[in-house]
C-alpha cells in the first residue's frame, strides 16, 4: 500500500497480504485492530499466511482461491466487506 503509513494502519481493521504466487497469502501489514479482535501480536502474524487468522475449513482452500483469483482476476470473494466475530 504506497503511501500509506503505519500510522494509518494502526486504526483499522486492515490486513494487507501478499498477491506473489510462491508466497501468496503471506500477512505483510496489518491494523492493530485485527491484532486486537483476534488475540494475536502483530509480531505473530507478520510472515505468517493469512490463513492463521482463520477457521480450518476456510484456510484449507483458501490459497486455492487466491491462485485462481491472481491466474483469472475473477473472484466472488474479494472487495466483499466481511464480519468478524
């Protein structure tokens, strides 16, 4: 996120992940909010996928979704606001 500060980050509740294909998914920022809601560090998640931060049966497709989402730019997922509970 150019131009972006971390300041900024720190707010909300923003993860921000690798689209690289031999490291998609991996966790590169993340808002202390998310920090908060979930129980983690920021040290804990930063390099780790995303998929820590989520139930077994979504994370065992989840980078499946990410490939076909980078390969295709067709998703039904991404931009869509989700609730965290």
């Amino acid at each position: 996120m150019a131009g972006t500060n971390n300041l900024q980050l720190e707010n909300i509740c923003l993860v921000v992940c690798s689209g690289n294909f031999h490291n998609i998914g991996v966790i590169e920022n993340i808002g202390i909010e998310i920090t908060k809601l979930l129980g983690y560090s920021k040290e804990e998640l930063l390099g780790q996928n995303l998929t820590k931060m989520m139930p077994k049966i979504f994370a065992d497709i989840h980078d499946e979704l990410m490939i076909n989402y980078v390969e295709t730019s067709r998703s039904s997922v991404i931009n869509k606001e989700r609730v965290v509970y």
